[in-house]
C-alpha cells in the first residue's frame, strides 16, 4: 500500500484552511481590516486552501489504482 503524497498534503491545507477560514468568520467586522482595506483576507486565503486541499485529496484519490 503506497501513500500517495497528494493525500496528507490534501488533508493539511484543508485543515489549515478551515481553521483560518474559521478565525476570519470569528474576526468579521473587526478593525484590524482596515489595513488591508477592509478586505477579510483570512477569509479569502482560508477559502483558497481549503479548496486547493479539496483538488489535492481529489488528486490522490483518483490516482488510486
């Protein structure tokens, strides 16, 4: 049984991108947005690892024989 490298990679930007997905939904409407021009970039970037560890456990599960 070999570990495809995609799938622990997969499970860890989904995790990381859930947990800061999470804190930038707890932060909304703080003002330390304001720096980055309102823009809740924790919610944006968690969003995007999320969905990049969604396309890499996807990617490793498909390559299973």
């Amino acid at each position: 049984m070999a570990l495809d490298i995609r799938t622990p990679i997969g499970f860890l930007f989904a995790i990381l991108g859930v947990l800061l997905l999470g804190y930038g939904l707890a932060t909304l409407g703080s003002s330390s947005y304001e720096k980055s021009l309102g823009i809740n970039v924790n919610v944006w970037w968690g969003a995007v690892l999320f969905v990049f560890g969604g396309v890499m456990l996807w990617l490793g599960r498909r390559g299973r024989p």
